[in-house]
C-alpha cells in the first residue's frame, strides 16, 4: 500500500459517498486508475463495507452500556453458544475479546433501562456465564470512525 492509496482511505473514511471523480481529484488521480485502487484495496480485505453513520440518540436509541462478560469456561462449546447470544442480539454493536480481569467486553445501544434490562435477561438465559459488569455510559466525549494512517516514507 503506498501514499496514494493511504490518501483514497483517508477521503472514503471521511465520505463514502463521493463520487469517484471527485475522489479521484482529491488523490491527484483520473478515475479510471482511483476506480482500480478502489476495487484492490475492497478486494485485498482493506476496505469492508462501507455504511451510513447514524445519529442513535434521533433514532431513540439513547442508552449506550459497557458490558464486562467473564466467561463460564474456555471451550469451544461455550465460544459458540456466546457468539451465538451475540448474533442474536442487535442491541450488541461491538464485542472485544480481552486480556485482563474480563474475557469480552460489549457495547451495548438500547433506547432506555428497561430496554437494557430485558436485553440482559435474554442475554444472560441463554449464555452461561461466570460474570457479567454493566458500566452505563452518561456522555461519549469523543469518537470518530476513522483510523489513523500513518505516512509512508
């Protein structure tokens, strides 16, 4: 990957919707040339989807919590059935597996308490686990989408 494709990432990260002339200019591109970078770089796995970002407080959906999950063991059977609960769940946007005094940790969207309540019901019925923390989240006070591409020499 080279400085012209860091800077087509860069362009889509902010704006997936730009046309690809438009894109192409911001890269010092025709289009023809940006339209096969673009094509590489969804092929090769770097770019995977692209999406509308959506403002979840307009949509209701004003409950953000942080859920610590320890597991009940470490088996494959058990990953399964936690992954499981998981695709089940839409209210679940991110799962990260840690390393630490907890296994995964969920970032959960709902519209209220009661909402949370009842995903946490569902969740915990239907997956065996040893713990579970619920860290409710008052304010997020920064957040982007975009990764930080460094410069290439």
């Amino acid at each position: 990957m080279d400085q012209i494709d860091r800077r087509i990432l860069t362009e889509l990260q902010r704006d997936a919707t730009l046309p690809i002339v438009e894109l192409a200019s911001r890269v010092g591109l025709s289009a023809s040339p940006c339209w096969k970078r673009v094509q590489k770089l969804e092929r090769t796995g770097v770019i995977i989807g692209r999406v509308a970002r959506v403002d979840a407080q307009k949509l209701g959906l004003s409950l953000t919590v942080l859920v610590e999950v320890t597991a009940m063991d470490h088996s494959a059977a058990w990953r399964e059935a936690f992954l499981d609960g998981v695709r089940a769940s839409p209210e679940v946007m991110e799962v990260l597996r840690l390393g630490g005094d907890y296994d995964y940790i969920l970032r959960v969207t709902v519209p209220d308490t009661q909402a949370y309540d009842a995903f946490y019901r569902r969740f915990t019925q239907a997956v065996p686990l040893r713990a579970v923390r619920s860290s409710f989240v008052m304010e997020t006070v920064h957040m982007k989408a975009s990764l930080p591409l460094p410069e290439v020499a």
